[in-house]
C-alpha cells in the first residue's frame, strides 16, 4: 500500500495536494471499479499501465481497430487515473483500478466528433463502467446525440468527470457545461486545473455558470506516464479531470453502497473552499480533498443489538481524531479510553460503514489542579440565645481574591467569586444546621469531606446532629446543580445522603459513616451525553481517626464505594472505589517564629479499584454488507495509574489579621494515569474573621 513517504506517492505531487493517503490507509485503492477514458486509446505496454487497461479496449471508430492511437495524450491521462505501484515513476489517484481505454479520436490531430463520443458513452455504459472520464472538449454546443449519450449514461447511475477547458474562458467548454442541466441529476462535474501555488492555472476556464456542478484538482506540471527513464510532465484540466474520477473510484470502492451520485455528491462537500467563501465563479465548490470526503459526514448512528440506532458526534473513526461527547472522572483515568473492546462500528449519514472506536468518543476530564479546601475569604459569625435557651448561630463569607475550583471533576454553575452562608439552631442534645454556598465552596460542619460529597459539590446542605457526650449521631443530605458540557441551562445534579457515628475521647476521635451518592449524568464525576447518559448510583462507607501524640496530631481516613451503573451503552458490575489520606499535623517549634502550625500530608484521592464495564456491541463485519453480529465486551475499570499526592502546609495565625496558610503539593501518576508529569502545585490562602 502506497504510503505518504512513498518515492511513487510524492513523485506525482497531486496525491499529496489532495491527501490520498488518508483513502489508502482507508483501504481504499479503486480496485474493481472500471473507469473509461474516452480519448487517443491508451498504451497498455507502457511500463506504468501494465495490468491496468482492460482488454475490452477499444478503438470506437468503425473498421480502424486501432485501440492505440499515436498520441500519447491518452497514457498520461490514464497515468493520473490508475498508474500502478510498483516501485517505480508515479502511481494514478486510483491506482489498483482499471481503465477502459476508448479510443475516439479522428486522427493524429487528435480532434473528436461528438459521434465518435457519443458511441464511446454507449460503449462504457454496455461494459458496466462506474465511472467515464472525458479529458475532451471545445467551445460551443454539444450535439443531440452526445446529451442523449450522457443521458444514457445517468441513468445508468454512471459519474461523468470532464475537464473544463484550457483557454483561461470565464466558462467552461462542451461538454463541460452541461455540468448544472437537470438532465443530469448531479451526476456530471466539470473539472477546472490548479498551478503549483494552489491557485487557479492561468490556463483553465472558469466554473461560470456552472459553480454548483464544478470543482478543482492539480494540472500544472505533473508527472505522468513514467517508465526507467523517466516521466512526461504534462498540464492542463486533461489531467485534473481524472483525478477527480480516480476520487470517485476510491470512494465507491470503500462504501461500496454508495451511489455515483452520492460519491460525487461527497467530492462537493467536502472541497476546499477556495476563492469567495461557498461555491464561486471561479473554483465553484473548491479544491479535492480525500481527508474531508473520507470522513463520516453528519452525525454517526451506532447499531444496537436491540435493534436501536444510537447517534453520537463523531467518535473516531479509523485512526482519526472526532468529536468527543462524554467525559469520564478522574476516578476512572484512562481504563476506558485505552480499551481495546470497544470497537464496533456506525454509519454516517450516507449510510457509509466505518470501524468506530467508541473508547474514544469518551474524553477525560481534564486535572482541575491540587488546591486547598479553604480559598482566601472573608468571613462574618454571629451568634444569639433565644428565650427557650436555644443558640442560635450564623456564619457567612465571599471571596477576598478568586478562588479555583475544588479538586473534582464536575463542572458547576459559579459566581465569579466564593459565597456561603451557614445558619446552625442549638437545643439541648439536637443541633440543626443548614448551609447555602456558591462559587465551589464547601460547607465546614466542624469535619472534612468524604470523597463522594465532595463528588456531589452540593450548593445546599441540610443535617441533623444528635450528641450523647463522647458520641454524636449526623444525618446530612446535600444537592446541586451542574452544566454539562456546552450547556447553558444548570440542571440537577448529583446529590447524597449520608449518616455518621462520632466518638471523642482524651487524644483520640474516631468516625464512622454510611452514605448513597446519586448522579444524574454517570458514575463518579462523569459527565456522560446523549446515547452513554443513565444515573449512576454508589453506597459507600467511610472510616477516619485522629490522635494526639504528644503536641502532635495524627489523623487518616478512608472512602470505599460500591457503583451501579445501567447505560445504553455501558453497564457497571462489581465497580468498587476507594480513597484514602494519612497526615500529620504540630505546631512549629518555638524557634520557627514564621510558622504557628506545619503538616505534611499523603492521599490518595478516588479511584476505581475493579470492575468492569460491559458493553453489547456490533463486531466488525468480514465483508461489507456481511449481516451485523453483536458480542458482549467487557472493560476494565481500573485506570493505568494510582495517584498520590503529597502535601505540605504550614500556617501563621497573625491574631486578629486571621490566619495565612501555604501548602505545596506533587502528585504522581496525576489523573490516575501511568507516567503523567509529575503535577506541582503551591497556593497561599488567608482567612480572616470579622
């Protein structure tokens, strides 16, 4: 298979302005399409045509039977459309098709009547050519005949490529301009010739009147015809016309369910604007480009084994970068985008069949960054008893300097600056509490959040608190909102609902706790669209500690999850999480007048730890119109990587000026993805009181 580095390949310069490499690595090459060219009669012993001029040749001009004329105009021509590969010269945009040679021309002048042309229409229609290319023409009128030939021709589903004409005319000549008559039914284009610079030849006619059925190819100094010792170079729309045949060839090769009509409608779409935007006078719908033409046009419909079509933006498609509409969590790393089953295959809106790797069509979430929990802010408290001997406590702030984000994976609705408010109600043993906060802030009821809450990002808080001494009982439930990706309305998002036991001797504390994160757009911090959408539930548990060792504070904790997860995509089983902090935290030295508090910290924060994730999807079939089978893939959860964050922090309490904090961070494997830069961070906050 010819390749872009290929000698052969950049020999012709043509295959590289047009990308044919990205059709040839489609598997596209043209093999088994007949394309007749019309012309002087082709050479089939030229060293480069060898095996590419079918022996239905013919010399169409009664009682000559001279199938070869002695102009070579018809070899170059035929070079364009399928010189082969076979390491030397050049190769033909189609290069393993075949050329039905038609030899029509009246004589070593190389003129043609429409007769001869009209016969030679006749000709390629009877032998079940795919494609007629006419690298002919003169100002003027086509004959009666030759339109009735072409008609003949349409409606035998045949695409006609004819060169546009070399007299540097704001028209193209006949038969050229019968691109745009109806008759036709856009299965006619005329073909105008570029020059090196990428810029219309000084030589070709214009599109003119006939724009929306005209395009453009390269036709200045091509190599064409090669043999050991070298290669003709030849110009003018005679060689541009053929490339854009060769094109079509490649295409209903490839999708082989594909109409004529269709491919050319395709070569249309997907040209390269050139000239006044859309289609214009001079270039018409623009430059051939086979990487636009090989690529899924419209949205892509993805089969079902229920028999459901589910239609999704692009994914990638062989090899090639596509729009991606789901994003997976940072818990998830790279376990599903370096997955190796979930292959399967779409169609476009032409009904064309690629190989689709869904894996791709889920994106990462990007690293938020590693921050602290407390952003510099300013804060108001205030506090009364009521007559029934009740407390009665509020606590409120905003932002002194903007505040990034929390360290999680969802995308919220914000203030441009950090906001809360916390009323708490106090009544002998019972202690209610409510909380509103904006902008990423999270609520602080006097302990630190768990991996799932701080998942759900809650912009509203509620709990209730029941203290038996040592022992305090909490039930929390919390809610919010999110914007998916390149939405503006907010929409519900994920919300919780835990329960807490607490204990709180001399030196030492100890928690434990139940809870059940809900998520509307997918499993732990994803954000997942159209057909990969479906709530994911996870039941966790959470477990921490603390201890006074002489001055010094010792603490952890520990998060584990339980996902489920019913997509029509993907299924969840078994998909267990976990995440985990160990630190340490004293007061400085009475030497180390900077610092009031210092801590060092290690965490690990949420990640799939098994698991797997199903999926019933259609296999790639043998042939192309093979009936679709469906198989069940699975896919591990566990991403490629575990990271771990190291923190350090110390603090200065400056009195009534509040409290100035300094940490600085690094994680390894940062997104749980093996080898990822090792990720840096320092941030400094204040907190002050008032």
């Amino acid at each position: 298979m010819p390749s872009a580095s290929s000698a052969e390949f950049q020999a012709g310069g043509y295959l590289a302005q047009m990308h044919a490499d990205v059709a040839y690595n489609a598997g596209a090459s043209g093999q088994g399409i007949l394309i007749a060219d019309i012309d002087t009669g082709a050479d089939p012993t030229r060293p480069d045509l060898v095996g590419a001029i079918s022996p239905l040749s013919t010399d169409i001009i009664a009682g000559r039977n001279q199938p070869v004329g002695p102009n070579a105009h018809a070899d170059w021509v035929s070079s364009v459309l399928a010189a082969r590969f076979n390491g030397m010269g050049t190769i033909g945009v189609a290069y393993q098709s075949t050329v039905l040679s038609i030899r029509a021309d009246t004589g070593a002048a190389s003129t043609f009547d429409d007769a001869d042309i009209a016969n030679g229409v006749e000709y390629a229609i009877t032998n079940h050519a795919r494609v007629i290319n006419l690298s002919l023409g003169s100002p003027g009128t086509s004959s009666t005949q030759l339109q009735n030939a072409l008609s003949d021709a349409v409606a035998a589903g045949i695409a006609v490529t004819i060169s546009a004409g070399n007299e540097s005319n704001p028209e193209p000549d006949a038969p050229a301009n019968l691109a745009v008559d109806p008759r036709y039914a856009g299965l006619i284009v005329a073909v105008g010739a570029l020059d090196e610079s990428g810029k219309l030849a000084s030589f070709s006619n214009q599109a003119g009147s006939v724009a929306n059925g005209f395009m453009v190819a390269p036709g200045a100094n091509l190599s064409a015809d090669c043999d050991p010792t070298g290669c003709e170079v030849v110009s003018g729309t005679s060689f541009s016309a053929p490339q854009v045949a060769g094109a079509i060839a490649l295409l209903l090769q490839a999708f082989p369910n594909l109409t004529a009509q269709q491919a050319l409608q395709i070569l249309f779409n997907s040209a390269d604007d050139l000239g006044a935007p859309g289609v214009d006078p001079v270039y018409g719908h623009g430059e051939l480009d086979l990487t636009k033409a090989f690529q899924p046009a419209g949205a892509m419909s993805v089969p079902m084994a229920s028999g459901a079509q589910r239609v999704i933006n692009n994914p990638t498609v062989g090899g090639g970068a596509g729009m991606q509409s789901s994003m997976t969590s940072v818990a998830l790393g790279d376990a599903i985008q370096r997955s190796r089953n979930l292959t399967t295959v779409g169609y476009d809106s032409y009904q064309r069949l690629y190989v689709v790797n869904l894996a791709q069509a889920y994106q990462r979430t990007p690293v938020r960054g590693l921050i602290s929990a407390q952003p510099s802010i300013r804060g108001t408290q205030a506090s009364a008893l009521t007559p029934s001997g009740a407390t009665l406590s509020f606590v409120g702030g905003g932002s002194i300097a903007p505040s990034p984000d929390q360290h999680t994976d969802r995308t919220f609705t914000t203030n441009a600056d950090p906001s809360y408010a916390q009323v708490e109600a106090t009544a002998g043993r019972l202690s209610l509490m409510a909380w509103h906060g904006e902008g990423g802030m999270q609520p602080d009821f006097g302990e630190p959040r768990d991996a799932f809450q701080a998942i759900a990002a809650p912009d509203q808080v509620e709990a209730a608190k029941v203290n038996f001494g040592q022992v305090s009982i909490t039930a929390e439930g919390g809610s919010g909102e999110s914007l998916p990706p390149l939405a503006t309305t907010p929409q519900k998002g994920p919300s919780y609902a835990s329960f807490d036991a607490d204990f709180r001797g001399k030196g030492f504390g100890a928690r434990i706790g139940f809870g059940a994160l809900s998520e509307p757009e997918g499993p732990l911090g994803s954000t997942l669209t159209g057909a990969f959408a479906a709530p994911a539930t996870t039941r966790y548990a959470t477990i921490s500690a603390n201890a006074v060792v002489r001055a010094a504070t010792l603490y952890g904790d520990a998060a584990f999850g339980h996902t489920q997860f019913t997509g029509a995509q993907l299924r969840l089983d078994n998909s267990l999480s976990s995440s985990w902090r160990v630190g340490l935290a004293s007061p400085c030295a009475a030497a180390w007048r900077a610092c009031s508090n210092f801590g060092l910290e290690l965490a690990q924060p949420l990640r799939f730890e098994g698991g797997y994730a199903f999926a019933e999807l259609a296999d790639v079939p043998a042939q192309y119109f093979d009936p679709l089978t469906f198989s069940l893939r699975r896919i591990g959860l566990s991403p490629s990587g575990r990271e771990l964050d190291l923190r350090l922090f110390t603090e200065k309490d400056l009195g009534a000026l509040g409290l100035l904090r300094f940490e600085a961070t690094a994680a390894r494997d940062e997104g749980n993805i093996a080898g990822a830069p090792v990720g840096v961070g320092f941030l400094t906050s204040w907190r002050v009181d008032f």
